[in-house]
C-alpha cells in the first residue's frame, strides 16, 4: 500500500495505519478502518482503495480473543526463522547443488520445528484452546442438518 503514496507520505500513511491495530475492541477496530479509509480518500484515493480491499484479510485478527491479538499481527517468528537460515546459509557460502541446499534448509526447518513444539510456544494452551472455542454463528450445523450417519 505505501507504494500507492509519495515517499515523503509514508510514514504519515503507516503510522495512520497502525492506528488500527492500536484499538481497544472489534467494533472500534472496524470504525478505525473507516476512519483511515475516509482520511487517505481526499489526498490518495489508490491508498484508500487498496487498504479498502484488503478489510476483510486485514481485520481477521479481530475474530480472534483480544489476548492473542499481538502475536496475530507480528511476524516475529517469521523474521527468526528467515535470520537462522540465512545465519546457517552463509556460515556454509557456496553450495554445491541445489540439493545441498534444501537439505541445509529443510533440517533448520525440522530443528525449528521441533523447538517451537517442544520448548518455545509462540501461543500458550490455554489462549488457543479459548480461540478454538469462539462459535460463530451459523457456522455449526444443528441436530437436523447433520448426516444420517452422525447422528445414529
């Protein structure tokens, strides 16, 4: 979206745009959006129609339960895994292959894998277990409209 703004705009657009996220609920989350859609409109409506589209991806996290907001929004542990690997990669330098490579990347994965399984959980139990139970309605089916064969 930034691209869509002079670069001397940038930081003023980011910053409106992080004015989203810093909302206490849903609904002020939603009223926010409209807010910063209604303020790039007048100077740069391509910003504006680009943040417009993207409502529905860019307010998903608001489904969500509150405590587990920050870490919806955060690609820290994107920005680790990619700093481990390039870490690992350039320790080796040249490769001979291909191959050689994706073996390299595919154990960090695995080694990374396991760690955030076992020791380092981005999200605790607890938080997940109470995202899991958010029913949204609608989105169950009731008694009658199960198959036959669930219900017997």
């Amino acid at each position: 979206m930034l691209t869509t703004v002079p670069k001397s705009a940038q930081p003023w657009v980011a910053t409106l745009v992080r004015t989203i996220f810093d909302q206490p609920t849903t609904e002020q989350v939603r009223a926010q959006h409209a807010w910063v859609i209604d303020a790039l409109q007048a100077k740069y409506p391509a910003a504006a129609d680009h943040l417009d589209q993207a409502r529905e991806d860019l307010l998903a996290f608001a489904q969500f339960p509150r405590e587990i907001w920050k870490q919806i929004w955060s690609n820290n542990p994107q920005e680790r895994l990619n700093k481990e690997i390039r870490r690992r990669t350039d320790v080796v330098g040249i490769f001979p292959d291909r191959a050689a490579i994706i073996r390299l990347v595919g154990a960090v994965l695995a080694e990374q894998t396991d760690e955030w399984t076992e020791a380092r959980r981005y999200m605790g139990l607890d938080v997940l277990a109470k995202a899991r139970l958010r029913v949204i309605p609608g989105d169950t089916p009731t008694q009658q409209q199960l198959p036959e064969t669930l219900t017997a």
